[in-house]
C-alpha cells in the first residue's frame, strides 16, 4: 500500500487554533490529535510528522495535548456522575505516559538479606 503524502498547510497554525477553540467543556469536546486530523482532511501519523519537522506547528500540536491534559484532569476532579472515570484513567495512561507503579521488595527467608549466587557451568 502507497504512503499518502499530505502538503503541509500555511496556515495550519491558525486552523489548529480554530480547532482548539472551538474544544472545551462548553461543547463537551475534547480536543484530540485525531479530531484535528478530520478536522484537516489528514491523518493522525502525518500530523506527528509535520511536528517533528515544522516547530510552529509543533508548538501548537503540544498545545492540544496540553489541552486535552488539562480538560481530563479537571473534568475528572470536577465533573460529577456524568465523567466516565475509566475512561478518564485510560486516556491519561496512554496519551499522556501516566502509569501506576509500585515497589517490591525482594528478600530472603524469614525478612533476612537475599542472597544471589551464580554458578557458572564448565562446558
């Protein structure tokens, strides 16, 4: 299959701006990467291209990310019964690097010091 190459937009700084703002709370519309693709007629691969190699675009991209960071975070802390908190969750995980850790402790019998040994073998 053929790789579509889209031309890159003079202004596509301005409809980027367009887009966000007409994203938000107050149209229950989350900016995302993949809206603004519909938006531009493009896919969301060639506007990740375009941000690595336009840096007025790619100020603007961070900015939708931004956005949708921050829609996220305050509709999840204030949003009421209507916030779906697993999606919330999700789009945090995935699109923003937020992941759940934890700690393991590794210890030997009865809480006393682990001990590793490594036996080489003689071949």
């Amino acid at each position: 299959m053929a790789k579509v190459e889209y031309k890159y937009p003079a202004d596509i700084v301005k409809q980027t701006e367009e887009y966000l703002s007409i994203c938000g709370n107050h149209n229950m519309e989350l900016p995302t990467v993949e809206g603004l693709a519909i938006k531009l007629g493009v896919n969301d691969d060639t506007l990740n291209e375009w941000a690595k190699k336009h840096k007025d675009f790619r100020a603007v991209f961070k900015k939708l990310k931004m956005a949708q960071k921050v829609q996220l975070i305050n509709g999840g802390m204030y949003g009421g019964k209507e916030v779906n908190a697993s999606m919330f969750i999700f789009l945090l995980k995935v699109n923003h690097g937020m992941i759940e850790t934890s700690r393991q402790e590794l210890t030997g019998k009865e809480g006393d010091k682990l001990e590793i040994v490594i036996v080489k073998e003689n071949k």
